[in-house]
C-alpha cells in the first residue's frame, strides 16, 4: 500500500472510529440475547448439540470481529463481507438443527438481532448501498431458514429494522467522512494562512524594504541604475500583490494546462499545446506552471549570448494519457557541466528546488539536457488525473 493509500485509510478510519466502537458495544449485548435464546430453545432442537456449537461459534467469532473492528484491521471491505458471509451462513444451519414445525414459530438459532451487526458493519464500511444490500441478505437467509414468506410487517418488523439499520448507518458514515475531509480541507488552509501571514512578516521585514531602498535610491541616482530601480520597484509590487493574496488552491479546483501555458507565449517565447483541454487539480497544474515559468526564467536572465539577446524559447505540452510531458527548450548559451551543481553549493537554488524539486513533489521527474553553445532543454513528466485531486 502506497504512503497516499495508507494516509487516506488513516482518515477514513479516524473519521468513523468512534462509530465502529459504538457498534461493537451493540455486538456485546446482542451476544448475549442470542447466547440466552440458544440456551432458552436447547431442549426443543433435533440437533441439541449442533445449537452448543453454533453458539460457540457466536461467541468466538464475535470476539474476534470486535477486536478487529476496535483496533482497525477489520475495517476493509473484505472483513465486513466475509462477517455477512458467516452470518448468513450460521443462519441457515438453522434449517439442519430444528424442525419444519419449530422453524415456522421461531427466529433463526443466532437470531436475527445478532444477525443485524454484519449489516452495521457493511453499512459502516461500504456505505448506504452496501448496508441495504446486506439487510437484503440476512433478510433472505432469515425467510430461508424460516421456510415460508412472511408478508405481515405488522408481524416480522424485523425486515423494515434491517432496511433502516443498514441504509442509516450507511449514511451516517458517509456523513462522517464528508465532514472530517471538509474539517482537515479547513484546518489544511488554516494552517497554510497562518504560514503565509509568517511568511509576509519575514518578507515584509527583510526583503520587501530592501526592494524599495533599492527603488528610490536608484531613482535618485538616476541613468542606468534607474532600469535597476524600475525593475526593483515592480519586484516589490509583484511580491505585495502574492503576498496580499490567497494563492492556495481549493483542493476540488481544476485548471487547464494547455491554456495557462498558452497564455506564456510571446515575442520569444513560443508555445505547442494540444487543441482539447488538458485538465488538472489546480495544485498540480499551478505547481507545473511555477517550474515552467522558473525554466523561462532562466532562459531568459542566463541563456543570452554575449549580444545581451535574448534568446527563443520553445514550450511542448504532450497529454500521454496518465502523465503530461512539458518540454522547455531554448537556442540560448546552454549550461557549463558542473554549474548546476555549483550553484545549489553557493546557495542558489532555483534549479534544485524551483524546478526538479517541484515536480518531484508531484511524483514525476524534471531531465535536463544542455552544454555549452547548446542551448538548454527541461523535459517535465508529472502524472495526471484528468482532474482529480491526488
């Protein structure tokens, strides 16, 4: 199971646990209701000795789902089906332990209360649908073991109970899940405000200043180093507009690809991009684009020659079903051997974090291929979920 797998079952227990312990103390007392009525019918069983067993086999296999619903590992699909199994099965030994005659006046030997706790649990587990179904089922093995149809709710409720019990719960722990998923979505953005509340007090102290000492001094000194203060104001304009501004994505927010990088195109800058959306979760899409924009940038600051042009650059966008490609190539200078590395050494980290770091977050892989005279060439593989939040 994959770390996203195991975090997600992780939550989808915490979500219902205090309901799989309630139904456990439910399983308790049904226990004991079906262990008295074996006791109470023994004399009157053809087979005295297979009802001992069969409420042995209530007993233990009570026990043993408890635990198992209690501490988790019972908490799967195939637990809860293989207790609806078990329990069906248990009663239809009915029919081999008492006869036609006291069948047709009494309920099943485990009694159709106990038999209710196989329906909590796939309701639990499997939702509104899985509990009905699982009514459906012991509802079945009941009128089975029975012998004959009982049309007279007024006489067997227990056919609406189980209906009821199983739809209800379902959805109750449908409920459950919606709200602990809406609950950790808010606490998610909580704790990323807070974050860039931290952030903008650093920023704010340190950076932002800088940028506008950098403004006014350079206005005041005037001929080349003001393009170094224009530049330098709109730095600061640009950082207080992330900074005043949500940038967090909603987690159910989808985003095309192929338009966001379309919209990157320019004079220099030209972009290939299939005609039909390519859509995304709007993280995942927003995190492609910032290592998109990170590679343009680059092109644009380190791959001029010694004219000071600006070099072109070429963006490809490739949907391969399951994955995108975006390959980032520009005719500029290329890249040293050994720069990259010297440059995440001296601190300088815009390749390391702001491109291979981001995709790799994302579960993809950033290749770069470049030399001297070569021009350079990012070649981005992520995964993609037409959609879906990951």
């Amino acid at each position: 199971m994959t770390d996203v797998r195991r975090a997600a079952t992780a939550r989808d227990d915490a979500a219902v646990a205090e309901l799989w312990r309630a139904a456990q103390v439910f399983r308790a007392l049904t226990v004991l209701y079906s262990v008295g009525f074996s006791v109470a019918v023994h004399d009157d069983l053809e087979h005295p000795l297979g009802g001992v067993v069969v409420a042995a086999i209530v007993v233990l296999w009570s026990v043993v789902f408890g635990w198992a619903h209690i501490r988790g590992p019972g908490r799967t699909a195939w637990w809860v089906v293989a207790d609806l199994v078990v329990v069906c099965l248990l009663m239809l030994s009915t029919l081999f332990l008492a006869s036609g005659g006291w069948r047709a006046d009494h309920q099943s030997i485990p009694t159709t209360l106990w038999a209710a706790n196989a329906v909590i649990s796939v309701g639990i587990q499997l939702g509104a649908a899985g509990g009905g179904v699982a009514a459906v089922a012991v509802i079945v093995s009941s009128t089975i073991a029975k012998g004959f149809v009982v049309v007279d709710l007024a006489r067997n409720a227990a056919v609406v109970i189980l209906l009821a019990l199983g739809v209800v719960i379902g959805l109750g722990a449908s409920a459950l899940r919606r709200a602990s998923a809406r609950l950790e979505e808010a606490t998610r953005l909580a704790a990323a405000t807070a974050e860039r509340d931290r952030l903008s007090r650093q920023v704010h102290d340190g950076v932002l200043q800088v940028l506008a000492l950098i403004a006014r001094r350079g206005r005041e000194i005037g001929g080349q180093t003001g393009d170094l203060a224009a530049l330098a104001a709109d730095q600061e304009r640009a950082l207080r507009d992330l900074l005043a501004h949500d940038a967090t994505p909603r987690a159910d927010a989808t985003l095309d690809l192929a338009d966001a990088l379309r919209a990157r195109a320019g004079d220099r800058v030209t972009v290939s991009a299939p005609a039909e959306p390519v859509i995304g979760d709007a993280e995942r899409v927003t995190e492609v684009l910032a290592a998109v924009d990170n590679a343009l940038d680059n092109a644009r600051r380190h791959g001029g020659g010694p004219d000071g042009v600006t070099p072109r650059v070429f963006v490809l966008l490739e949907d391969l079903g399951g994955k995108v490609v975006v390959s980032v190539r520009d005719d500029g200078v290329g890249i040293a051997p050994g720069r990259v590395r010297e440059a995440a050494g001296q601190g300088r980290l815009g390749i390391t974090q702001a491109i291979v770091g981001r995709i790799e977050s994302l579960g993809g892989t950033a290749h770069l291929e470049t030399g001297p005279g070569d021009g350079a060439e990012w070649e981005l593989t992520v995964p993609w979920t037409d959609g879906e939040p990951r």
